[in-house]
C-alpha cells in the first residue's frame, strides 16, 4: 500500500499542511493511518480524494460542500468541471486525471485523457501545457519515493508510444541549417524526455538524428564527423557524482570539438556541475529549448 506523510500531500495536491489536518479534525475529510511505530501516514486512496477536493475549491466550491459529498459525487463533479472551465482550469484538471490514472494504473482513463486533451488543444499544444508539467510532477513524486517504478514506467511507456507515433506522422525533415544530434549518454535510459524533445525540434523544422539511450561517448564523435550538426542535446538523469559527470562532458566536449552541446534533465544535480567547456549550456525548461528554435 502506498504511503504518504502530510508533507507529501502538500506538495502534491497545493493544500497546505496545516488546513489538512484542520479539514481532518472538522470535516473528517480524511483518516490518517500508523505504521507499526506510531508515524502517521496516508494512503493512495486519500491522496486521490485530496487532489479531487483541491480542483472543486479551486474552482469556488467551499469546503463545507465539498466535504459533505460521497466519494462518487465528488469525482462526477470534478468530470462535470471539464465543460464549464477555462483552458488553464481543464489543463489542470486533465493533470489531475492524469496523476490518478498513474497512481491507480488506469491505463483506460489515462489513454482517455491524453485523447480528449489532444482533441481539445492538438498534439503540440497538450505536449507543452499538459504532458510536460505532468513529466515534471511525476519526477517530483519519483524524488520523494512517492511512485513506485511500475508505475513510472506504465506513464512513461504510454507517453513514449504517443509521441513515436507523432513524431512519425510528421515525416522526414531535411535541413541543412537546422540539424541536431539527441542522445542519453552511457547507463542513461529514461527516453520520454529525449523524444520530447525530439518531437518538438521536428514541428520546429529541425532535421535530428535520434541516437537514442545509453550511447558511447566515441560514437558521437563519428556521428558527428558525417552529419555535422549545429549541436548535440542529452539528459542526464540518473544520479551519479559531478565529478564524474564534469569528466564525461569534458570527454564529450573534446571529442566533437566547438559544436554546441545542450544538456538537461535533474536540476538538482546539474546545478551542482561546473561546466568543462563554454560550448556547454544547461536547459532548465522546455522555455529553455523553445528559446534556442
């Protein structure tokens, strides 16, 4: 069963520490659990219910009301809300719908939301509004040991065969002054990320060469020998210390000479590198990447 402390609530649903456990004594809105040693707890359960009473007050319900409801009329209200919000409101919405669906593992409701949203703004638009806060959210409850590897790669896996299939209807790209190279360097294997942005480059005219995971640092110096790109991009993900890191980007640097080099992925760890070359450059955010288009 998962397991959440009233931290992780708060960081995952908005609602402050302090009014959950307001909302718990006067509404009885939820019932912490305890663990063999006394530590209070939350279930998955709970979250979810959390989460569906933060989007009716964030759209002008009172707790009062909304504490008040059964589980099942507080989720027909929430799905009644998708017809009378504001874009900004529906994309949070589908966010929640979509953080359920990978905390319960609703394949159905997960791949349902992705249609509706894809329907509602196109592909692109839902990628950039909808999937890549999603991304972000989904890391943080990864960071915090609050999502299980089942259920991250259950998210990840349908959201990489969504945008294969996207990326493929957009069909070949030529370009001789637009041409990047993606890869995810050695012991590397999170791609979502990487297809993301490979997805993007091509709407925006760029002709990639998708390397894919885990590639050796000498094959993109042949790569780029025979393909000359204008620069290379990859993540970095996994833990691992700096200074090994520092090593492989000077390694990285050397080996392709003054092409620019973009790098992303987990902030906290690439915030503590000192970069081995100038041609390097730290994206933040997908601004970071529309920025160089």
């Amino acid at each position: 069963m998962d397991q959440y402390r009233i931290n992780d609530l708060e960081r995952l649903t908005g609602i402050k520490a302090h009014t959950i456990r307001i909302w718990e004594k006067r509404y009885l809105l939820i019932k912490p659990s305890r663990t063999q040693t006394n530590r209070r707890f939350y279930t998955g359960a709970e979250l979810v219910k959390l989460m569906n009473v933060s989007t009716l007050l964030n759209n002008g319900y009172k707790i009062s009301t909304v504490a008040a409801l059964s589980e099942a009329d507080l989720q027909q209200l929430v799905e009644k809300l998708h017809h009378h919000q504001s874009s900004d409101d529906v994309i949070d919405a589908y966010l929640h719908e979509l953080t359920v669906a990978m905390i319960e593992l609703d394949e159905m409701t997960f791949i349902q939301t992705f249609d509706k949203a894809i329907a509602n703004f196109g592909f692109y638009q839902s990628m950039i509004q909808l999937f890549y806060p999603f991304l972000i959210n989904t890391g943080l409850m990864w960071r915090i040991d609050k999502t299980t590897p089942a259920q991250e790669h259950f998210v990840s896996n349908l959201i990489r065969s969504k945008l294969i299939v996207a990326t493929d209807d957009l069909g070949p790209i030529v370009s001789k002054e637009k041409r990047m190279v993606l890869f995810l360097p050695p012991e590397e294997w999170h791609d979502v990320g990487l297809l993301f942005a490979n997805y993007i480059l091509k709407v925006h005219g760029w002709q990639t060469y998708y390397l894919g995971q885990n590639v050796p640092y000498d094959n993109l110096q042949k790569v780029s020998l025979a393909v000359q790109p204008n620069a290379l991009f990859c993540f970095f993900i996994t833990p691992k210390p700096k200074e090994e890191i520092e090593q492989e980007l000077a390694q990285l640097a050397q080996s392709v000479g003054d092409t620019n080099i973009y790098i992303s992925g987990n902030r906290e760890l690439l915030q503590q590198i000192t970069m081995p070359s100038a041609s390097i450059k730290v994206l933040k955010d997908i601004d970071g990447l529309l920025n160089i288009l």
